[in-house]
C-alpha cells in the first residue's frame, strides 16, 4: 500500500484564531496541534496526515494601534467599562440591584464584572441609555431636521410603525420562511382506525422534520394551529385558569410593596413563584404544574412533542411551564438572551456551533395584535458570531439588517425558539388589554435553570 506524506507545515498559532481574536495577546508557551487525516482514492486507501504544530511565544500585552488609540483618547478618556455578556440572564448578578433604584441596563444584561472575550456589546448602563438618543441623532442628520423640534411619539405612531414594519416585503418573506403549518386531520376520518394511524403517524413525522429543520438554522419555528393542536375548550380553561393566577400574584406582589405596573423605586424582583422581567412585565410559574396546564395535550402535545424530541433527544424533559402577562403601558425589553452560553467564546471558536440545549414553546392565550406588544426575534441569532454581528446592527440604528420579526400569532399558536436567540418584548400599547403567554421550557436532561428565578417564596 502506497502511503502519500505531505511535508510538516509550521504556523503561527494567532493563523488559526478567528479574526476577531488575531489581535489578542497569546497565553504564554501554549501548544496547539491540529491533526487531519485525509482518507484518499478508495480503494487505494492512501492516509495522508497533516499535522500542524503551532508555538505561542511570549507575548506582552500591547494597546491598540497608534491610530485607533489616538482617537480613543480625544473622545474620551475615561477608562473603558468591562464587559458583559451577550448571554447573561435579563437579571444578572443580584448585587446589580442591591438597594433599589429603577431597572437598569446593568441589571438586565448581567454582572458588569463578567468577563466575555466578545462581549460587552451592551457593557454598561451609560452605554444603553445613550443607545436611543445617538439613533434618533443618526436619523435627524440623514434627514437633516432638528432633534429638538421632533416630538416624542404618540401611542397610534408607535402601533403604525409596528405594522409598517410587520407588513414590509422582507419581514413578510422572513416570517414565512419560519412557518410551518400544523397538519390537516379532518380529511383521514374517513380511513379505517389503523389507516388513520398510519397517515397521521406519517404527517407528524414530516411536520416534526420540517420544524427541526427550519429550528436549527433560524433559531426560530412558527407553528399556525388553525385550531389543531390545542382544542378550543381546552384553550378557555387555559386562558379562565390564568385570570385567577393573574390575580393571586398581582394581590400578594401589593401586599409587598411591589409595584411593577408604574415606576417605583425597585420594580425589579425574583421570588421562587413570580419575577419581573422589566417595567409591566410579569413570568409566572406559580401553580402552573397543575390542571390544566400539566394536562398532556399541552405539555405532551402530540404536535410539539416530536419536535422538542427531534432537537433535544427522546430524553428532554420538562422544566417548567410559566405565564408571561404583560399588562399595559409595560415598556419594551432590552434585546436579551433567555440562559447563559455554555462555553466561553476562548473555549469554543465562534466559527462553530452547537446543537441546541434548551428552547422555549410560546402559546399565546389570546390573540397577539400590534398593539399588545409582540415578542420580537432576531432570527439566526441562536449562533454566537450571528447574535454578535446582530447586536452591532442594532446598537448602531441598522436594524433592517438583524433580520427582526415580530409575529402576530393566533389563540393557540405556537412558536418554538431556541434558548439563545436574541429577543425582547415589546410595550404593550392596549388601553385595558393584558397580553398573556403560556410558555414551556424544555431541555435536556442534564441541564439545570438556575437564573431566571429567585430561591425566596412569595407564598409561605
């Protein structure tokens, strides 16, 4: 057997980083050895293995380029804050709200002290808050109109952008490339029993391929019920069950003190049962894992189920269900993550990806219009290098580029995201209207929540 050697080729670690960390300092005598075996002309078999041996030297930790320092320091000289995680909880560290004070971007993007190789997108709450006010300037210079003589907008402009928005050729073409519809039933009741089976078997293992799909490149599912997958009794029990929680929770929260429908002094909270997810916003998982929200054509839906299966193995499980309300005036979300990255971006290149670990399956009790809030998501932004490139789009006005979509989803919807896509509520602009979410958490098995909750009761 003839075997083909290719000559020994040395080069530099810093070749094999991404480009994003070519510039950073390399740790000191570290080895980095790659070896590929290149399998040849069956049935020859000739073995060809490349080996590529790469030596750091010891580096000194340099500043930016003269250029780009310059600059740095004619805008401003203050030292540079450090950076946060893309992925942190909405809540972050518990000491960020230590004290009271209102909902800040340090709270909902996590420990200012975390460290992130590329993060730090959203690293401060100086930088957020200035976030809106140099969009609004980038837009009056294209227009070349005075920022002061631009009034603020009024509740009906707001809900017409929204639209103007969802209704665009390129949110429509992104929506419907995500959809997928549940099904057809009605025409196999005619088949015999076992017929029947067979056909529905037969569909539900298309839809699930389809969904699976569609999920691991987008990061994002729609699934249109049409009244298929939840039946519509079942659904107003649902949605009478989480009346009475909305007011069991709302009822003890002012027995606290609690005041999250208006600004307070500390509108942010964790307890076991119930958090705040920003100002008007609530996420309940109090007596959701009773009736009927544990019965098994919701948590065990004969749809969804094949597809959470098919993305996290026949072994994921259930965290929780919970209820988001969303009552209104509640303001918009920060783009925001739903759980950590497992992996620090040093430890896994951004260039690869990993398969999902956790997702969510929202099923709205009532209808989502514009003008309750829709949930918005960045679609691909599941991938670290996408959500990266996709926070900077946003940061810097260019939100046509973040391939955003806001879905108005029907009673008994579904829409199926993955944990780590970008995404944030909307303010919900109805006069009376609470908009409420039934969502369950799935995982595997070996994954445990541990963020986006407290450890104190609420209910003793």
């Amino acid at each position: 057997m003839h075997l083909a050697h290719r000559p020994l080729k040395m080069r530099t670690a810093r070749a094999f980083l991404p480009v994003n960390q070519a510039s950073r300092p390399l740790p000191t005598s570290k080895f980095k050895i790659q070896i590929l075996f290149t399998l040849h002309s069956l049935p020859i078999l000739r073995l060809t293995p490349l080996i590529h041996v790469n030596m750091a030297r010891k580096r000194k930790s340099r500043d930016v380029s003269k250029s780009s320092s310059g600059d740095s320091k004619k805008k401003d000289n203050k030292p540079a804050p450090s950076s946060t995680s893309l992925t942190s909880s909405i809540f972050g560290d518990a000491c960020a709200n230590e004290g009271g004070g209102s909902l800040s971007a340090a709270s909902i993007f996590g420990n200012l002290a975390s460290s992130g190789t590329n993060d730090g997108l959203f690293a401060s709450a100086e930088k957020f808050q200035k976030l809106s006010k140099k969009r609004v300037q980038q837009n009056m210079e294209k227009t070349k109109i005075d920022v002061c003589t631009i009034p603020k907008l009024s509740r009906q402009e707001i809900i017409d952008a929204r639209v103007t928005r969802i209704k665009s050729k390129e949110t429509i073409q992104i929506t419907d490339s995500v959809t997928v519809d549940v099904p057809e039933t009605s025409d196999i009741d005619c088949l015999d029993p076992q017929e029947t089976e067979q056909v529905l078997r037969g569909r539900i293992k298309m839809f699930s391929i389809q969904c699976d799909t569609i999920m691991r490149e987008n990061g994002v599912v729609i699934v249109r019920s049409n009244d298929r997958m939840i039946g519509k009794e079942l659904m107003k029990t649902l949605t009478t069950k989480s009346s009475a929680i909305e007011d069991d929770i709302c009822g003890k929260l002012k027995e606290k003190g609690h005041s999250f429908l208006a600004s307070a002094d500390n509108p942010n909270f964790k307890y076991d049962e119930v958090a705040s997810r920003c100002l008007g916003r609530l996420d309940i998982r109090y007596n959701m894992d009773a009736q009927p929200f544990n019965d098994d054509k919701v948590v065990s839906n004969a749809f969804i189920k094949p597809v959470v299966n098919s993305l996290l193995g026949d072994d994921a499980k259930l965290v929780y269900a919970g209820l988001i309300l969303s009552f209104p005036g509640s303001s918009d979300q920060p783009w925001h993550r739903d759980g950590t990255a497992l992996f620090t971006d040093a430890e896994f290149s951004l260039d690869q990806s990993l398969p999902p670990y956790a997702l969510n399956v929202f099923i709205p009790l009532d209808d989502v219009t514009s003008d309750v809030g829709p949930t918005e998501f960045c679609v691909g932004s599941h991938y670290r290098k996408k959500a990266i490139e996709v926070m900077k789009h946003i940061e810097n006005g260019n939100e046509s580029s973040a391939n955003i979509i806001g879905p108005l989803l029907k009673t008994g919807d579904a829409l199926i995201y993955d944990y780590r896509v970008c995404h944030r509520g909307t303010q919900n602009l109805a006069k009376k209207k609470t908009r409420p979410m039934l969502y369950l958490m799935f995982s595997r098995p070996w994954f445990f929540e541990h963020i986006n909750f407290g450890d104190e009761k609420l209910f003793d």
